[in-house]
C-alpha cells in the first residue's frame, strides 16, 4: 500500500476530487478553479468530519503553490497574523502561488477576524486563503464577502456504508453488513469518527462489534432507545440526563438524526413528530440556549407519542 500511515482515516482519507464522495456540485465548481490552476478565497463549512480539510488538502497538492496549515483554534491571537501570516504571505516562495489554510476559523476572535481581511486583500495578487468551519453564522460578514463560500454537506449514510465496506475490503477485513450499519448509524454525519470506530473495533482481521457497549457509549443510540420505550413518564428525565453526562453542546445533528430514524421511534405519529422537529430546528438558529430550545422540542414529542 502506498501509504502506510497506520491511522486508516489518513491512509483512506481521499487524494483527490474523484475519491472525495457525495457533494458533486462543489467537486464541479472545484474542478473548474484547478483546471485554470487558480483558486479564490475560499470559505468551506459543514459539521465535522466530512472532508472540509481534505478538500483543502486536495486542492494544494493540486495545485503548484507554496502553502501553510493553521489551527486557529490554537494560534487565533491578532499577533499571529503579524508574526507568521503576514511574512509567509509576503515573501518570496519557490512556486508562483501561495496557500494559507485556516482550519477551525470560528474558533478564531471577531478581533483576529477583522484583522485577517485587510490581510486577504493585500497579498490577493498571490495568496489566497482557505477557511474552513462548522459554524459560518460565527465569522464576520466582511470575511465572507471575501470568500466563496461552500457547504460541505455529509454524504448519505449508503454512500458512507460503501466507503466502509471499501476500505474494510482493502484493509482485509472479515465483516456483517449489519455491523457496518450499526457504526454509520452510530458516528453520522462524522465520517472521521466512523472510520476511526470500524478501525478501534477490527480485531484479528475481522470487524467485532459489541452492540450493547456501543449503545450504552453512544449518545446519539442511546437516545434512540430511550424513545423507543414504553416508560414514557422517565424518558424526559433520562434523555436530559443523558445529555448532561454526553456533555452535548451542539443539537444540530440531532435533529437530523431522529428525522432519519423516525420510523423506528415515532410509530403511528411520524407527521406530527416531523412538524415538530422542523419548529425545533427552525427556532435552533435563533434561541440563545440551544439545550433548552431541544429539551423543549424533546417535552413535544414524548407529548405526541405517548
């Protein structure tokens, strides 16, 4: 194997924009940029793990360039930008055109923000930036007015299952399609935590997976079953205690999670449930506590079920 990192989410992580799955309307327009061997700022979001840095991977080592990886999440001081950015930016590199990856931008301050943009526009001419985030509504509008911006949106869970199985095919991996769905159903839309889980649980060439464990480890699975069962009266309190241990501070996911598995929960009920998550993903973009506005939607939906 050419590559032996011994991480299977670096040795499968993909090479290029015929191995990057799902999103086929950002590969065009990114093929496009790389046949012209030039990029524009770009802004790149979506939850995490599915593939924003492997694009801006894809995408400077497509292209000739010098370039630098950051986490803004550990190097976010405005100092930074003075001390590394600017000098790497306005030197003379060995190649014609320059990269300068910021990886977890919204974790960087409004202040480094506003200090980057006059930054962008300066060396524009032979440096161009890719930022990549889970949470656009956290960077500033004259950052994004400099970027093209895209949303990296999670593959279906059949397209992360077939990816699954392809690399446990490659890697020699004896497996039961069911285990497999299991770990999608598990870590999606995080790819990088799937791989990372069907990798942990490989065991003397074949896939062993310990269900219980994995339910009872599982926030997102737990969650599931506590829905499922007939103690309707102990679920609001299992499922806000549950939340509590996991330590959930983002409920995005979640929405999406008890939509795709609605059938399994909401029996008899599924329309009703589906108005309700919509209102509750509707008023998550707005409300300030986030854990309140889905323990609400929570009271809602044992309400229409019960």
């Amino acid at each position: 194997m050419q590559n032996e990192n011994t991480l299977w989410v670096e040795r499968h992580r993909p090479s290029s924009l015929d191995t990057f799955i799902g999103n086929e309307h950002l590969k065009t327009k990114l093929r496009g940029y790389l046949s012209e061997g030039d990029i524009p700022h770009l802004l790149l979001f979506g939850p995490a793990g599915t593939g924003k840095t492997s694009v801006s991977k894809i995408l400077y080592n497509t292209i000739d360039c010098d370039h630098i990886y950051i986490n803004t999440s550990d190097k976010g001081g405005v100092d930074f930008i003075r001390t590394d950015i600017i000098p790497f930016a306005s030197s003379m590199g060995f190649k014609e055109k320059k990269i300068v990856v910021l990886d977890e931008f919204d974790y960087s301050s409004p202040q480094f923000q506003a200090a980057l943009r006059n930054t962008m526009e300066t060396f524009s001419n032979n440096c161009r930036f890719i930022l990549t985030c889970n949470y656009v509504e956290r960077i500033i509008d004259p950052i994004q007015s400099r970027c093209q911006t895209f949303q990296i949106i999670p593959p279906s869970k059949k397209e992360i299952a077939f990816h699954i199985k392809e690399i446990l095919d490659t890697e020699g991996i004896e497996y039961n399609v069911e285990d497999i769905v299991l770990n999608v159903n598990s870590g999606y839309p995080d790819i990088r935590r799937i791989i990372n889980s069907v990798q942990q649980q490989s065991i003397n060439g074949k896939l062993t997976v310990d269900k219980r464990s994995m339910i009872e480890n599982d926030y997102k699975l737990k969650l599931l079953e506590i829905l499922k069962t007939q103690d309707k009266k102990n679920s609001f309190k299992n499922i806000r205690q549950l939340l509590a241990d996991s330590q959930v501070t983002e409920f995005a996911d979640m929405y999406r999670l008890l939509f795709d598995e609605i059938d399994s929960w909401a029996c008899g009920h599924i329309a009703e449930c589906i108005l309700e998550l919509a209102e509750g993903q509707f008023k998550e973009k707005n409300v300030v506590d986030r854990e309140i506005n889905f323990m609400a939607t929570i009271i809602n939906l044992l309400n229409i079920i019960k």
